[in-house]
C-alpha cells in the first residue's frame, strides 16, 4: 500500500489529499496539521471580524470527521513536523497536546506548511496589545479583544489584502481606523494611480492614512495609553494595533534536509509541483513557482493557486501526469463600496524589466448608464505596443469589476491581444453590462492607438509638454473648463471646434484633453482629418489626470473631509498661541473648512480668553461661518474679513457642550414615519435611495433646495434634475419667499451634507415643519450610482 503524509492543511494540503483519495482509493493518506482547524475559510477571516460572518463555525469549510467518513484520510490536528529524515522517508512529527513525539513513514510527502504572519522585532512590540491575522484563532483573539475591550481607535500597519480588510471591516463596527503604509499606496501589486481611487474611498470612509513612512517603535505614553512611532518621529495613540505587513514560509523544519529551497526560505519546485527530492511535493504558500507571463519565479499566496497546486501534486503521484505552468496573480479585493481587481504585469514590473509596452485608461460604467446604478470603472489596460498582447490590466470601481478581469486573465492565458477584445461576445442587459461592454471598449482605444488611428499622451507627461510648448486644448464645456482647469490649457468645447479651427497651431503638436477621454477622441479625430499632423488624446480625460496627481491632502479635500479625517489635519495644521489657536484650512473646499472650526471649537477652552483664529480660501466659508454662528448659542463671531486673498474668522466660545457644537451640522436620525406624526419634529435626514425611489412618484418630496455655489451646481458633480439653486449666502435673505412650503416636504443638499444641513436648520427655525437634509449630499448621490444634470434651466 503506497503511503502519502501531508504536512498542512488548508487550501493546498487538504485538496490535495481529497483529489488523491479520488483518484485511488488504497492510497494510505494520512494529513498532518499543527493547527486545530484542518480546512478553513482564512480569507474570510476579516469578515468574521467585522460580524459579516457571525457564527465561527461556517469558517470551517471540511470538518474532521468528514475527511474520515467521506475520504477514509487520517486527520491529526495540532501535530506538528519538525524534521524530514529524506534519506529514510520519514518524518518526525511532535503531538503538541501531550508533546510526545513520533516518526512517521511515507512514501511520498506533500509539503503544505503555509506561511505565518510576519511580526517583526522592534523595540515595544511586547509592550502594546498587538495582534496578527493568518489563522482562526488569530480572528477570534481580535474579535474578542474588539467586543471586550471596545477600542474606540486602531491603527492597521501594512495596506495590503488583509490590512485593508481588516480596516474597513473595524470601521464599520464603528471604531476609528488609521493605516500606517511605509509605501506611498496601498496595494503594493497596483500600479500607484489606480490605487488613488482607493485612496479616495478609504477616506470617504473615514479611514485615515499615513504613507511613505513605515514603523520605527511601540511604547505607552505617561497615561499608558499604547502608541505607534513612525520613522519620520510621529506618535500615533491608539487602543490596538494590527500588524499584516507580509508572510514569511512556515520552512524552519527542512532546515536541516536536502530540498533545494529559494533565498527567502521558499520551497522550489517544477511544474509537476516536485521539489528536488523526486518523493517529496510541495504545494501553497511556501513554495516559489513560476509567473506564467515571464516565466520567471515568483510567489502568489492566494487560494486558489494553492487548490490547482495540491490537485495538480495528487494526479503526479497518483500517476497522472499534470502540470502547473505558473501563476498570473489575478486577484480582487473589496473595499467598501469599490472593487479592486487585477491580473497579469503592472506597469513598474514592465518598466523595471524594460520590456516595451503601452496602457490606455478609460472609465465606462459598469452596467448601462441609464439603468439606475451605474457606477464607473476606472480600468487601465496594459499591452505590447507593436503586437497588441496584453499583458496586464488592473480595474477599481463597482461591482463588475472582476467579472472583466476574470475575461481579460482568459485572454492572457490564451496569448490574446487586444484586437480579440474588440470581438469578444459578451452577455448583455442593462443590469449587468452595455452593449458596448467595458472589456469592448477597452479593445476599441488600444486597438485605435496600434493603428495609429489614435495617438495618446499620458498624464505624467504634461510638465515636459508645457515645458515645450505644446498646445494643450481642453474640449470640455466652459462651465466644466472654469471649474477644475489644467494650467496652460486653451477651452474650445468639442461642438464649437469645426468653426473654431483656424484658432489652432497647425505648427505644433496638440494635446487634446476632456473629463474620460471620450470627446477629446472625437476632437482628435476630428483635427486628424483636416490636416493636423501631431495629435495626441489623453488617455484616462481629466479624470485619471486629476486623480492621479493628487497628493493625500488634496483627496482628503475632494472627499469633503470626514469627522476622522479632519482630526488628523487639526492636528497638522494648527499652533497655540496665548491669545490665539489657528487652524489654517487654506486650499480646503467646503465641508473642510467648516469641519476644521468645528473640531477647533471643540479643542477651545469654555469661556476663556483664548480665541479661535480659522484661515480658508473657499469662497463659501464666509456664508458657512455665519449662517454656523447663527444657529449656535454661546459661540461669538470677533471678526470676519478677507485678508492676503484669505478669509479669516475668529471665534470665541462661552459654555457650551461638544453636543452642542455639533449640534448645527449633526441630527439624530428619524425615521420618515416619525416625522409625520403630528408631533414629530421639523428636522430629519433622508438617505439618497429613498429620495431616488421617491423622485418620479406621487410622493416625491414638494421642494429640492441646493444650497451649493453655481460653479458646483453646474459642474462635474450636477444637480439633482429636479432640484432649485439657492446658494446658502442667499437663502439667508429669502427664507420668506417660500413660505408657501412652511409645511411641505423641503430636502436640502449640497456637496456633502454639512452646508444643506444648516441650510434645513435656518429653514426649520424660521418655522418650517418638514425639513430634511441629504445623507452625504451629491457625493453620497453620485456613489449610489444615481443620475445628475448640469442643465442650466431651474425648476421653477
């Protein structure tokens, strides 16, 4: 009878032995694991964590007992090898309960030892209640600590899969969460600007992050608060600290054998997942294999690699020749609400290995625009520039996301080129796809590139463009060009550009720009063929360009500042004076300002002579801080003025609770059925779905007031198509004239939802009954997927 012993469990070892007794059922097979749980779900760990998955038993994929009656294995849990005698086949195997030990004969080994989570030693880590993420036990420690100890703040070092996870699953349990990377993204196998938009989300979150400045120590401060030390000399406080920087390969036992292993302690092996001991295999985590597009060694520990690997180890030793041919790394992670995928080379793998290549970006929805829904994907398509093989992709955005990665790793593995996604046929309805589907369209522009039909330039190279006098020319609308415009850039809007012509250099080369890439296409089409000779689109439009560059700060500004977020930059950005604390809140757009006073208010003593001195540059801060004032007692406007192109505003504070500084910007949340009651109070929230659900039917709202500024009612974000524009400045002075609606149903919305909530407060304190703010303003709009306008006609 041939002898198999696995060493480990999981996904590798434990397909492994299921396929072997599959394939032959007198195989005496026998699983070794140093664990309590043969065969379980680690990747569904962080959702344990957050309560998504409740009960720890479904963690557990193959019980014991089923690898018994079903399979006829012998499972031995918490036994744990030690050594491999190669020599005498044998290996020894310590029994962790009552720490005999014993050796045990086989004829073939198969090595699934996995990886452990690194915990580096560095000075403190004994210190601070510090935990890692790999096993069940790991899970349940963590959750136990979270439900026990209730930490209102963590700091997750490391932005990788489980570190993200781990981050969103602690926030929406409601406890503050900031990601130390030493890196400057998260998501180290992402190309950095498609990790932007996840950047983006993570603050929309409330997560904050610190980049480009890894661990230097733990300690506890004199109140023994624990704390992390970054190297750049910052003290993070916190309650708990998570560490996923990486894996190392559980190996230490084959120390002592002849397998033939990589640098980092990897086990190496051929493509019939053979080490260079013809008896021995190895499967998973601690093996190195071979990366299917360059043919050169790699490591990808993810699961389903690890399952092919053991299936692909049981059919050689059970006589079945089979191969694994490497790995393309295709992956996908959720965050949020955003799915971020990917497959094959990134950029900087190409560009440090020289290799020619070129990408294209674009951002189509990820089902048809006009079913409700739709959100874009921002999708980066990386090929040969000559031949059209892709060689990568990577896509961020809503659901879909890993459907087209999913077709694209297909493609890869066939040595398709682009030209085959122009002709794919794909499923289509309006719920799931467009008839033109993303994976389609992105096959149209890289196709359209190699034919010369479409010459692009790239974001990064615009300084060298303005540096050399190219023409930079922004087809967007006027309304879109005034509100976030390119330096240097020249607005002539696509429908004017045939008249328009002759104000174009026919001298130099054209750099053709719009908000996706679309209508700068059509624009470069169009110059093309009357007779331009240098005409380049920027591949990605405005959007990617914007994104792309931006540093943390100015993503923090985007996304309206979060309560978490905007204690980070108080922090950074204030001093203490005698007379004076000052938060400069310059280049933050509104909430950031308002949210900076407010937090500022917060730290101000009561009723001390110390003051509030608030500097910003957005234009409607000054509405902002008196219609605040206005609605808040015991805190005394000194003085507001423009001053060196800022607006400052000082603020004094008598007594007055943290509650009550809030209170101007924050509710209680009611329900609608509350609110009719005769009783109920004037004030209430509404989420974005209901006013969606609500819009087209009888019983939509009587009056949508925007309270934003021209400029961002008309531009990139819209306007809700039914909504009227009453900037907050000028709805202080014409609260009267809609008198008419004093007890009608009246939503107030703006950028994020700070300004429409003072604007419902000023409405419901002039005697309004039925006032209700939007969650999350047009931002949280927008990312339900919802529709917009910039049409200028108002509803009347």
């Amino acid at each position: 009878m041939v002898k198999v012993v696995i060493i480990g469990g999981v996904a590798g070892g434990a397909s492994a032995a299921a396929r072997l007794r599959r394939l032959n059922e007198d195989f005496d097979i026998i699983m070794i694991e140093k664990g309590s749980y043969v065969s379980f779900a680690n990747c569904g760990l962080p959702y344990y964590i957050g309560g998504d998955i409740k009960d720890r038993k479904a963690l557990e994929l193959v019980p014991i007992s089923r690898f018994l009656n079903r399979y006829n294995i012998d499972v031995r849990i918490n036994h744990e090898a030690i050594s491999v005698d190669q020599n005498n086949k044998q290996v020894k195997i310590k029994d962790l309960k009552n720490k005999s030990e014993y050796d045990l004969s086989y004829d073939y080994l198969i090595l699934s030892p996995g990886a452990r989570a690194i915990r580096p030693n560095l000075p403190g880590i004994d210190d601070v209640p510090i935990f890692t993420l790999k096993t069940i036990p790991d899970a349940v420690a963590i959750r136990n600590y979270v439900d026990n100890k209730k930490p209102e703040h963590v700091v997750v070092i490391g932005g990788g899969f489980i570190g993200l996870e781990i981050a969103e699953n602690l926030r929406q349990m409601g406890v503050k969460v900031k990601i130390v990377e030493m890196l400057d993204q998260v998501m180290p196998p992402m190309d950095k600007e498609m990790c932007q938009f996840i950047h983006q989300e993570l603050i929309l979150n409330g997560i904050c992050l610190v980049l480009e400045d890894g661990v230097d120590s733990f300690g506890r401060t004199e109140k023994n608060r624990p704390y992390v030390k970054t190297r750049s000399g910052r003290i993070i406080e916190t309650d708990l600290i998570i560490m996923s920087i990486g894996i190392k390969p559980e190996t230490a036992f084959l120390k002592d054998s002849n397998l033939k292993m990589s640098p980092r302690g990897h086990i190496i092996v051929n493509k019939q997942m053979q080490t260079s001991d013809p008896h021995i295999y190895a499967v998973g985590d601690a093996v190195q294999i071979l990366n299917l597009q360059t043919n050169e060694p790699t490591l990808v520990p993810l699961a389903g690699p690890a399952n092919k690997q053991g299936r692909i180890a049981a059919n050689n030793i059970a006589g079945r020749d089979s191969e694994y041919n490497g790995a393309l790394g295709a992956s996908v992670v959720k965050i949020f609400d955003l799915t971020a995928a990917f497959v094959g080379l990134t950029e900087k793998t190409l560009k440090n290995n020289g290799n020619e290549y070129e990408k294209i970006f674009l951002h189509p929805n990820n089902h048809a625009g006009y079913y409700p829904g739709a959100v874009p994907l921002a999708f980066k398509l990386i090929f040969n520039k000559s031949s059209g093989k892709i060689l990568g992709a990577q896509i961020v955005g809503g659901s879909g996301a890993e459907k087209r990665i999913d077709i694209i790793s297909t493609i890869i593995k066939m040595g398709g080129t682009v030209f085959d996604l122009e002709e794919l046929e794909l499923s289509y309805a309006p719920p799931y796809s467009s008839a033109k589907d993303p994976i389609n369209m992105a096959g149209f522009i890289a196709s359209n590139f190699i034919k010369g039909d479409m010459p692009i330039w790239h974001y990064h190279d615009y300084e060298k463009i303005k540096e050399n006098g190219g023409f930079i020319l922004d087809v967007r609308t006027p309304a879109e060009f005034k509100t976030r415009p390119i330096e240097a850039a020249i607005n002539i809007h696509v429908d004017e550009l045939r008249k328009r012509l002759d104000e174009i250099p026919r001298n130099k080369p054209i750099y053709v720009f719009c908000e996706t890439g679309f209508r700068s296409y059509l624009a470069s089409r169009m110059l093309l063929l009357n007779g331009f000779k240098e005409v380049y689109n920027l591949t990605g439009g405005f959007r990617l360009f914007e994104m792309a560059r931006a540093t943390t700060e100015e993503i923090i500004n985007a996304c309206g500042s979060p309560q978490e977020i905007m204690e980070e930059f108080i922090k950074d950005k204030s001093q203490e004076s005698n007379e004076f604390i000052e938060i400069d809140a310059s280049g933050l757009s509104c909430p950031g300002p308002l949210n900076a006073l407010i937090k500022g208010l917060e730290t101000l003593p009561e009723e001390s002579e110390k003051k509030l001195k608030i500097f910003a540059t957005d234009p409607g801060f000054k509405s902002s801080v008196e219609a605040y004032v206005k609605l808040t007692d015991n805190i005394k406007l000194l003085n507001l003025e423009k001053s060196m192109g800022k607006i400052v505003a000082i603020l004094q504070k008598g007594k007055i609770s943290k509650d009550d500084v809030i209170a101007p910007v924050k509710l209680p949340k009611i329900s609608r059925k509350e609110l009719r009651r005769p009783d109920s109070p004037a004030l209430s929230d509404i989420e974005p779905n209901e006013l969606f659900e609500r819009l087209e039917t009888d019983d939509k709202p009587d009056l949508l007031i925007d309270v934003r500024s021209p400029e961002e009612y008309y531009g990139p974000e819209g306007h809700i198509k039914s909504s009227k524009l009453i900037p907050l400045g000028e709805l202080m002075n014409k609260i009267e004239e809609f008198n008419e609606f004093k007890d009608k149903e009246i939503v107030t919305i703006c950028h994020s939802g700070m300004r429409s909530m003072m604007a419902a407060r000023l409405l419901a304190q002039a005697g309004f009954k039925d006032v209700r703010n939007l969650i999350g303003g047009m931002i949280g709009w927008l990312r339900k997927g919802f529709p917009s306008t910039k049409q200028r006609k108002e509803i009347q």
